[in-house]
C-alpha cells in the first residue's frame, strides 16, 4: 500500500531551498581545479594560457551568440565557464591559441546554444568540441606528438599510446602511485588522479553529481579492461592502470556527469555509467584510437534517453 | 534570470581578466621549438617515431656530443642542422648519399647495436596508428 502522507503537499507559499545554477557552477569550478592547477604547475604558463583563453572565450562564444540570437544573457549562471574549463583541461598544454578558440566555438555554438542552451544539450559539450578537435587536428591532440619539447623527469609517452603499439608490458615498469600523482604525460587537467578523486568526491558528497555514476562508470572500465587482461596480459594492460591513465577519472566524475547529458534515474545511471566504461576500455583496446574516452561519453550521452524509459511507474496511472 | 548582477558583473571581470592572461601569455611563449629539441617526432609511412633527442645529450643519459651524430658539422652549426640536402646535393642514383630513412636507421639502430642498448626492432620505435 501507498504511503500517502508523501503525496501530500502543503499550499504555497514555499520556500526555495537555495539551490542555484550559479552555485552548481561554482562547485563544480572549485572541484576542478586542484587537478587544473597541477596541470598548470607540471606544464608551466603555456597550460595556463590554454585554460585561461578556453575559459574566457567560452563566455565570450555564449555571450556573442546570445546576442545574435537575440536570447538573454546567460554567461552570469557560470556554465559556459565551467564548459571552458573542462574542455581546457584534456587540451595538451601547448595547443595553438586558435584552436582553442576553435573548440569553444564548437563546444558552446554547436553543441550547446545551438540546441537551446542550458539543460538542452543532448552530448556533453566539452567531449564534442575535443572528439571534433581529435578529428580536424591529430597531430596536435596527440600527446606524444604535441608535448615533444617538455622535459619530464619521468616518461614522456603518453601511457595508453604506449600500451596499444607496444602491450603491457611497455607499461608495465610505471608506478600506480606515479600515475596517481600526475607524473605521466597527458591532458592539462586529466594527469592528476588525486586532484580528479578529490574534486569528484567533494562534488558527490556536495550533491552537485550523484555518485552512481562515476562508480559505474569505473567498474565498467575495471570489468572490461579485467576481461581483456585475463584473456591476453601481453597485449592489454591491467585494470588499475586504465582507470589511472588517460582521461578515465575526469571522464567519470567531470564528463559523464554532466546535467543535461546525463540520465536521472538508479538503474539507468547504473548502466549509463558502465555503457561508458566498458567502450571507453573497448576503444583503447580495439579500437582506433588510444584515448576515445570522450567518443565513449558521447555514446552514453545518445542512449540516455532511452535509458530513462526504465523509470518507476506512474502512480495511479491504468495500464 | 538565474543570477544576479552582481554575479554577472563577476563573470565579466573572470572573462575579461583571463582574456588578457591568455593573450599576455600566448604573445610572451612563443610557439617555437627550443634550439636544441627535447623530442623529434618523425612522421614516416611507417607510422610515428618518437626520439628523445635531450636523453642523447645529457649527462645523466647517454652523453652524445653533438658531432657524434650530426657528423661534420661544427658546434655553431648545430642549431641550424636541417635536412640533409642542405649540404648532399641529392641527384637521382647518387649512391654516396643515402635516404633519410636509411641514415636515420643506419644510425639508430648501429649505435643501439654497438652499445648493446636501445631499441633496434621496427615497432620499438615506430608507433602505427
């Protein structure tokens, strides 16, 4: 039987309980930036300029395109912000100025605006603008290729362009606890697993994103790279070193979680965040490229519509 | 509206004051490659070569001086090592000039064999995408 006493609802006035998209957005800025600011320390000022200009021409895309559109101002709520610095942060840290521009371009305009703005973008618009920049600009979002003239006093290959030419056990020799701290090549903000693990837990336990995403998201990486490693431990590397690799942790805590994006109910988020996983780990494997992570997100990000079908049923509704 | 001005105006000064952050240090760092390259990336048919040209040359690595791979030039000129046409007037058949590749493999892989270290297989080296 129903307990009815919380169908009950009492007569207005009410009272707003303080939640606001500015302060989501705050969260989320704050969240992100311990991992930011180390990438900023391991890669210098030329870090600190990618994110600095996807940040401010982020706001600046949505502004000018508010405008022509003749839609009212929206850059005060802070997510285009937040759209530019997560963007900025899987950029490598010497990314050409006019390919930043470039990205936020497509990340706000055509991912975003272009489907109404706040709330109803389909696909995350971070993950589109870098899947479409992978695309137009191989050479310069390869990690290997673009951070040629950085001196790192540890490895220099980015970890899953490694271990898909040459097997596990080109990587095999890299600490877990390296790779933890952020002394591995890679994106601006996705290096450092413990600035990734702390912001993703303040913002799980700040209700800002709910935890069984990220939580699925990683068994599935784990399980599926589990399963590869089990059938071939030459060729694939082992669990932990993808979930600590690459852009697993910022994918399931700052991507997958996106609002808008993202499916609302228990069970859809469960499976949700492991679709995800298990093609992220399917496309490093298998797949063409060594990092698809943000192809995998995007994949999520289409069946989630479909996923929040599997709702609860409605209350006094005949079959 | 979902905020207010207050933290409108906000925002416009964070955009304004990164705006010029970024400019300030996109002008200030130059894109250019260091005189003496940290890493060459080679892009060949046979998929990306990365070299770790400063382990060559430091002490804590394997200490090469320059003239030991860049063979006649002289320090000065080291810099300005370009291709190997800028010296070997390259005609067709000419035997005593070999292909880059040749070269670059020649020397890679008979230094690597010599010393008894470094990779001397293809996919040590060469990345296929």
């Amino acid at each position: 039987m129903v307990d009815k006493t919380k169908l009950v609802v009492s007569f207005a006035p009410f009272w707003h309980n303080g939640n606001r998209v500015t302060d989501r957005s705050l969260q989320i800025i704050l969240a992100a930036l311990p991992a930011a600011l180390f990438g900023v320390y391991r890669f210098g000022f030329s870090a600190l300029s990618v994110l600095a200009l996807a940040v401010s021409s982020a706001v600046l895309w949505e502004l000018a395109f508010t405008r022509v559109a003749k839609r009212p101002v929206s850059v005060g709520d802070g997510t285009a912000a937040v759209i530019g610095l997560l963007f900025g942060m899987m950029l490598p840290a010497n990314l050409p100025w006019w390919a930043v521009i470039t990205g936020t371009f497509l990340a706000i305009v055509v991912a975003r605006q272009i489907y109404g703005g706040i709330g109803a973008n389909p696909f995350n618009p971070a993950a589109v603008a870098v899947a479409i920049l992978m695309l137009a600009w191989k050479n310069r979002m390869d990690f290997d290729t673009a951070l040629v003239n950085y001196v790192f006093d540890f490895s220099a290959a980015f970890p899953l362009a490694a271990a898909k030419a040459l097997g596990a056990n080109a990587v095999k020799d890299l600490s877990l606890a390296d790779l933890f701290w952020g002394r591995q090549a890679g994106g601006i903000g996705t290096i450092c697993g413990a600035g990734l693990l702390a912001g993703g837990v303040y913002l799980v336990l700040r209700g800002i994103i709910r935890w069984e995403i990220p939580v699925s998201f990683l068994l599935g990486v784990a399980a599926t790279a589990a399963i590869f490693h089990a059938a071939d431990p030459v060729r694939f590397a082992p669990p932990a070193f993808h979930i600590l690799t690459g852009f697993t942790l910022f994918g399931a805590f700052f991507l997958a979680t996106e609002d808008s994006s993202s499916p609302v109910n228990f069970i859809p988020m469960l499976i949700y965040g492991a679709v995800i996983g298990s093609i992220a780990v399917l496309i490093r494997n298998i797949g063409v490229f060594a990092e698809g992570l943000v192809f995998a997100v995007m994949v999520g990000n289409l069946i989630q519509p479909l996923l929040d079908k599997i709702r609860p049923k409605a209350l006094g509704k005949v079959a | 509206m979902m905020f207010s001005r207050g933290e409108l105006k906000i925002v416009y000064g964070w955009t304004i004051g990164l705006l010029v952050i970024a400019v300030v240090s996109y002008a200030a760092l130059p894109s250019t490659s260091p005189d003496r390259p940290i890493r060459i990336a080679f892009q060949t048919v046979a998929g990306k070569v990365i070299f770790d040209h400063h382990r060559h040359l430091i002490e804590s690595g394997y200490g090469l001086s320059c003239g030991e791979c860049h063979h006649t030039l002289s320090p000065d000129e080291y810099s300005q090592a370009g291709s190997c046409t800028e010296c070997h007037q390259l005609e067709e058949g000419d035997e005593d000039v070999p292909k880059r590749s040749d070269a670059l493999h020649q020397q890679c892989i008979g230094c690597h064999r010599e010393y008894g270290g470094g990779p001397t297989e293809c996919a040590q080296c060469h990345v296929m995408q």
